[in-house]
C-alpha cells in the first residue's frame, strides 16, 4: 500500500517531466495567436482572450484521465515504454500540422495502432531487440481501450460548448454580402497513468520506483495524451451544432468503447474498434457538413440585426445579450443593419434599451446605462452587409 501512496505523491511531479505537456502549452499559445490575428484583421479587435481553446478543458481531461487510469490498472493492462515513446512521438508530428482535428484520438491512435500491428509482424532491423519485443508483447486492445477514453472526452468537450466559447468569423459570401459563421475549437489534454514492465525503463531510470504487482516489477508513468476539435457551422446556431456533433460522437465513443471491451477477450476484434472509430468520426463529420449547408445563419435580414459575437467582459455581455439573438428595435427604433443600429444608439447616449428576439423566437427587453468609460462601447460584432466594410464592434 505504500508503494502505491509513493506513487499517487509523485504524479504531479512525473506530469511536469513530459515534453508533451509543454508542447501542449506552446501549441495552445500557438492556435491562440493565430485566431487572435485573425479576430483583429476581420474586426479590428481581439474578441477572446489567449488560451481561449483550452478553456474548460483541464478539468474534464484529468477526471477523465483518472477514470480511465483507474480501468487499465484494474484490468491488469501495461503499456511498455517503447509503445508509449511511439505514441507521444506520433501525436507531437500529427500535432506540427496545427489543424487541431487532426489530434482526433480516432486519427493519432489509429495510426499508433497501425505502426504497432507492422511492427508486431515485421522485423525491423533499427529497432533494439529489447524494443521490438516489448512492442511484440504489447495488447493491441490497451491502443482501442485509450482510443474509447479520448473520444468520450472529445464528445464531452463538444457537448458543454456555449455560445461564450465558439469563435465568429467573417466569410464572403454571393452577391456582395458578408456572411457569418462560427468555428467549434478546442484543444485540450488527458493524462493517462500506464503501468510499465520495470524493465523497461531502469536501465536508463535507475532512480525510478517500482511496484510489485503480481510477482512482477511496474513502474506508474504519467502520459499526456493531446486531442482536439476544429469544426465551422454556418447554418446552424453553434450551441445547436454543438449539439448535434457532441451527441453523434458520444454515440460513437460508446460503440468503440463496447467493441474495444470485447477485444480483452478476443484480441482480433480491436481492428473492428479502430475501423470504426475512424469511419464513425469522418461519416458524423461529412453528414454535418451536408446538414449545414443550408441558408446561413449570420446574415443580413429585413427582421432585424442578428448579433455574430460578443466581446468578453462588455456591456454587451452584461445585458445578457447572447450569439444569435436578434435584435429588432433600440430605443424604440426599428434597426436591420449597423447604420440604423447607430442612429438608434444616438437616440439616446445616456441609455440603451432593446427588443431582442432569441433563437426560440421568444422577445425580451433588456436596457442599461450607457458610459463613457464602457469598453468597447457594447461590444456587439455585427455582419456587414458589404463585402467592402467588414464587421465592428458597437
């Protein structure tokens, strides 16, 4: 019992001894940039904070994380160092891509499992032999059992989505109109404690502590595993979107996770886990994409001015003013773009008050004083209805 106490004392410190996690950093501050860049050159000023895409990640991913350690001690499942060497490696070159779908455990973990299935039956000269064994000795089921974990992390990550998370964005659209849409991302991690054949890792950690489990010597190793989602919905609110991708892939992680269940006893059938996890992921992707592909929902209409985006921490924010809500009169004036948005604001400097009909078509009133230290005066991020003028925030 002691033993396992040590090990639960060290695992924070072994977190901060791997290079995944502070590539994960780096990639965070990465994506961040780039959307910060792209926030400024379509609205002229950054709307989310950085690190915005990891953002609620942190909680779900340890707790899962632990979830899922907990199963693979129970179950007796060890990962030998070389497979986790592998799979580390493989997720920081997928990574490199910066496309955050293609950190997708459906795609990184498949891959891992392809290279781990040659190498159990190929030979390859460049690799130590003490490797080429451990990797031999390796269940494929642990990579389908991991695999089941992330994805259910990815559904859950999708499925909490709101609309103070997703990121507006500007796209041209036909006949001289901008057209708005909204990008679901996030990037997060999930750290995975794997028991390791002692082995395999004394002979260049000596100072490593071990367990005895079973008459055999283990180590307890703490692995970051990174994962991601990247999706645009145009004709959907994104909360709705959310919605609607979040529930296919937990239906998806669920399927993978029963078939990866059944291959602990009939090894063969962890392909089957991995096919599906890899046709489910690109089928509930491709229908969306064809599901979206309707009138936007972020454009110009004679009802009213649909709000794009609301800057964090404005007295737009504070009026409970949300993504998708209409806006129909301000200070009593009827508005249907920016301009007639103005001129009702200039009604009266003092105070705002609107009519705004949510995305339930149910109306509402909301008012508030209006100061001149206010940042972002309302902070609400409009679609220009020329393709010559892009959005700003009022």
């Amino acid at each position: 019992m002691g033993g396992w106490l040590q090990e639960i004392t060290q695992i924070p410190g072994r977190l901060m001894m791997q290079p995944l996690l502070y590539w994960f950093i780096l990639l965070g501050l990465i994506v961040s940039f780039k959307r910060v860049r792209k926030e400024r050159d379509m609205f002229g000023i950054r709307i989310f904070d950085v690190f915005a895409e990891t953002k609620g990640t942190w909680v779900t991913g340890f707790l899962t994380g632990i979830t899922l350690s907990l199963v693979m001690v129970g179950a007796g499942i060890v990962i030998p160092f070389p497979v986790i060497l592998l799979l580390s490696a493989l997720i920081l070159l997928m990574s490199l891509i910066l496309r955050l779908n293609v950190l997708s455990a459906a795609y990184t973990l498949t891959v891992g499992y392809g290279i781990i299935f040659l190498l159990q039956n190929i030979s390859v000269s460049f690799i130590p032999e003490e490797w080429q064994q451990a990797i031999s000795d390796v269940s494929l089921t642990s990579i389908t059992v991991i695999m089941a974990g992330v994805l259910f992390l990815e559904a859950i990550w999708v499925l909490r989505l709101n609309h103070k998370e997703t990121f507006p964005e500007l796209v041209a659209g036909s006949r001289g109109k901008w057209i708005g849409q909204h990008r679901l991302k996030k990037l997060g991690m999930m750290p995975i404690f794997v028991l390791i054949p002692g082995g395999a890792i004394t002979p260049f950690m000596t100072w490593w502590p071990l367990l005895d489990i079973g008459g055999g010597s283990y180590g307890l190793m703490v692995v970051p595993f990174l994962s991601g989602f990247d999706v645009v919905t145009k004709g959907h609110h994104p909360v709705t979107a959310a919605k609607k991708l979040g529930s296919g892939l937990f239906l998806l992680a669920f399927l993978v996770t029963t078939v990866a269940i059944v291959s602990y006893w009939w090894e063969f059938l962890s392909i089957a886990a991995v096919g599906l996890a890899v046709v489910g992921k690109l089928f509930i992707h491709t229908l969306y994409r064809v599901r979206d592909k309707k009138a936007p929902y972020f454009s110009a209409n004679d009802q009213g001015l649909t709000v794009l985006g609301i800057i964090k921490n404005s007295p737009a924010e504070q009026m409970g003013i949300g993504v998708g809500d209409l806006i129909e009169r301000v200070n009593q004036v009827k508005v249907t773009n920016e301009e007639e948005f103005y001129h009702a604001m200039n009604v009266n400097r003092a105070l705002c008050k609107m009519e705004i009909r949510d995305q339930h078509g149910e109306i509402r009133f909301t008012q508030r004083a209006i100061y001149q230290h206010d940042p972002y005066d309302l902070g609400l991020l409009f679609v220009k209805a020329d393709v010559r003028k892009k959005a700003v925030s009022h």
